[in-house]
C-alpha cells in the first residue's frame, strides 16, 4: 500500500461508490491478515504499542515471553500485563531504547526489548505508537557464562602446576626435614624430648594440612579422566557413610535410605563417586541443627539415567551464596576450603550427568545427581495394529 493512501481515501470518501468501498475493505483486511501471520512467524517477541502504551497487537512469541493471552491482553496497558515494567519510566517519548530484563514467569528468562516510536513521517514528528521487539537472551547468556567458566578453569589449571612446584616440593623437603628431627628428640632425656615432641607434632600437622590443600586444589582444577568400571552405587554409598559413621553417630544424625531395589551396575569411576557422595554427605551434615538432624539418601532409575539426590534439613544456602556456590573457595563454613562442590560437579560432568541444588534458609538443602545410563535395557513394543479391511 502505497504511503498516504489512507489519507487520500478518507479525503474522497464521499465521492467513493459503495462497490469501491467494499473492495478496499476486503483489501485492507487482507494486508492486515498478512502482516499478522508476518509477525507470528517472527521468533522475537512483537508488541505495537498506543502514544500512552496500550497494547494493540502481541504475538505468540511475546505471549510466550511473559505468560500473555493475546485475547484478554490487546486493549490493556503494557504495565499491567508485563508485572514489574513501569512505562513511565522507560524515558523520554519519541526516543528508541535497548533495555535487558530477567523474567521469572512463566519461565525464568533473560530478555532483551527494543522500543521504537512510530512517528506520521511528516515534520510534526507525531508519535502514533510504538513498536516493542523482544529477543530472549537466556541461551547466549548460559553460553557466555559457560565459556567464562571454561576460560576460569583454564587459569586455574596453569596456576595449579605453579602451585604444585613452588609449594609441594618444599612441602616435602619440609617433612624430610621434622623426621630427621624427630630422630634427634629420641636422643634427649624424657624431660627434655617431651615439649619439643608436641611442638614437632603441630609443625608436621600443619605441613600435612597444607599438602591436602594443595592435594584438593590440584584435584579440583586438573582434567581427570575416569577408569570406570562397572559398580553398584549402594555399595559405594554404603562404603562413604561407613567412613563418615563415627561423625554421624557422635552428633546423633538419622540417616534415612530411600533405594531403589536390584538397582542396575553402572559403569562409573568408583574411586571418584565415592568421593562424590563422601564430599555431599559430609557437607549435609556440617549444615544440621545440634538436635533433631536428618540426612536422607536416595536413588532410582528409569530407562535413561539414575537420579541421586542428598537431602538435609539444615540451615540451608542463601540467595546471595547460591548464584557462586560452584566458585572455588566460596563456602560457608568458617574452616571449609570452598573446593568441595566443585570437585563434585566436575566428576559428574566427567561421567556425563549434571548436578542441581534446590535450598531454602532455614529449611534445607536438597542436592540432585542425574547419572546418564551407558546401557539401556531392552523394551518390547507392542504388536502395530493392521487394518485389513
């Protein structure tokens, strides 16, 4: 349609014979149809928009973004629709702006909307509306965030083998060293040998907690590469909680089993999946209450993978930990080293599963596993009914 052709058509509307009317109608509905199938094949979000921000037109990608009805939504205000977007305050009118936003319903979302003012294309500069393009940002952002998580890891690894030359090996020079020592107090007379002894008991105590710093750091940031065999997960449970046992029982912590039967072997590093649930389970029960503490194990399967899952009713994680709780040395614990869960999650990413973790203040922490099946048993289909008639 050509520009001003509305305005000539309304100037000479009664010279206009009633057949011509009907047919620039069925013309002008026929575009209108045209540009909405337009607008609905668009993945990015489309919003035209009254001078006072009325809603005129949404498209499914918009409704989508935000949880609209396109029904109930045409006709009200872009505010009451989108809750948390004030108009007044997304600046002056007849200025295109670029804003981000985060969405949490219907989904959570990263989005990002570009606001542009319609103007009459004559020099007045008239704002008839304005248009409202919507493009959903949260894929390129979890890739950006994964890259930046790759490139962090990356650093730390070179940092790691600086760390072990210009720590370990003094380390060890140091042990050497306090066991000649201790050879020399043997010699002394039991007065004598006695304070020196305790003093070299804590200066070794400390080189052994720094070579398992170390050991952890190097353990957390280094490539692995798994020797799986085949293993059942109960037994390697069962063999973490019978190493943590004595800690559990000394603060009276009920340990409740929910494990699925005649659970399938799976082929994991056993080594390493024990020290997966050693490290859960030791962080569940750091968390508990001094009474009343439970911590409450399970595992089940279907045909794809096996879902873990460490549940505790402790004190819980804060919204402010939660957003780093994967960042190395970032813990809650006054003594913890902060490399615990990231260890964690590298063995499960390293077996091709991936871990969350669901936690409120002062209700809990729920952390789920789910373990990818390197072998899928067989399923029978039924029959296809044929129809010969």
């Amino acid at each position: 349609m050509k520009p001003g052709f509305l305005e000539k058509l309304v100037a000479r509307l009664d010279r206009v014979e009633h057949g011509e009317v009907q047919q620039i109608v069925t013309r002008l509905i026929r575009e209108k149809g045209f540009l909405e199938k337009v607008f609905e094949a668009l993945q990015e979000g489309v919003i035209l928009l009254d001078p006072n921000g009325t809603i005129d037109f949404v498209n499914q990608a918009a409704c989508g973004f935000f949880g609209l009805d396109p029904d109930k939504a045409t006709g009200e205000h872009l505010s009451s629709q989108v809750r948390g977007l004030d108009w007044n305050t997304l600046g002056k009118p007849g200025h295109a702006i670029s804003r981000d936003l985060e969405v949490f319903y219907p989904e959570n979302r990263f989005l990002n909307f570009y606001l542009s003012p319609i103007d009459d294309g004559e020099k007045s500069g008239e704002t008839l509306g304005y248009v409202m393009l919507v493009r959903d940002l949260t894929r390129t952002r979890a890739e950006a965030e994964e890259t930046l998580e790759s490139e962090r890891l990356n650093a730390l690894t070179l940092l790691a083998a600086g760390v072990a030359h210009e720590i370990g090996n003094p380390l060890n020079s140091l042990d050497i060293h306090l066991q000649l020592l201790g050879r020399k107090f043997r010699k002394l007379p039991p007065g004598d040998r006695k304070p020196l002894e305790d003093h070299l008991a804590t200066a070794r105590g400390e080189i052994q907690r720094l070579d398992t710093i170390l050991k952890q750091f190097l353990h957390a940031v280094r490539p692995t590469a798994p020797r799986r065999e085949r293993s059942d997960l109960h037994t390697l449970l069962h063999e973490s909680l019978r190493l943590l046992e004595h800690e559990l029982e000394s603060r009276k912590i009920t340990v409740d089993l929910d494990l699925a039967p005649s659970l399938p072997m799976v082929t994991v590093d056993p080594g390493q999946f024990q020290q997966v649930f050693y490290n859960l389970i030791r962080n569940a029960y750091q968390a508990l209450p001094a009474e009343n503490g439970r911590i409450t194990l399970r595992m089940c399967f279907n045909d794809y993978e096996y879902v873990i899952s460490i549940e505790d009713n402790g004190t819980g994680i804060s919204p402010d930990h939660m957003g780093a709780i994967f960042e190395p040395y970032r813990t809650t614990k006054s003594s913890g080293s902060g490399l615990g869960l990231l260890i964690v999650r590298r063995i499960v990413r390293e077996h091709g599963g991936e871990i969350s973790i669901e936690s409120q203040e002062n209700q809990g922490t729920r952390v789920t596993i789910h373990l990818p099946r390197t072998e899928r048993t067989v399923r029978l289909l039924g029959s296809p009914t044929i129809d010969l008639a």
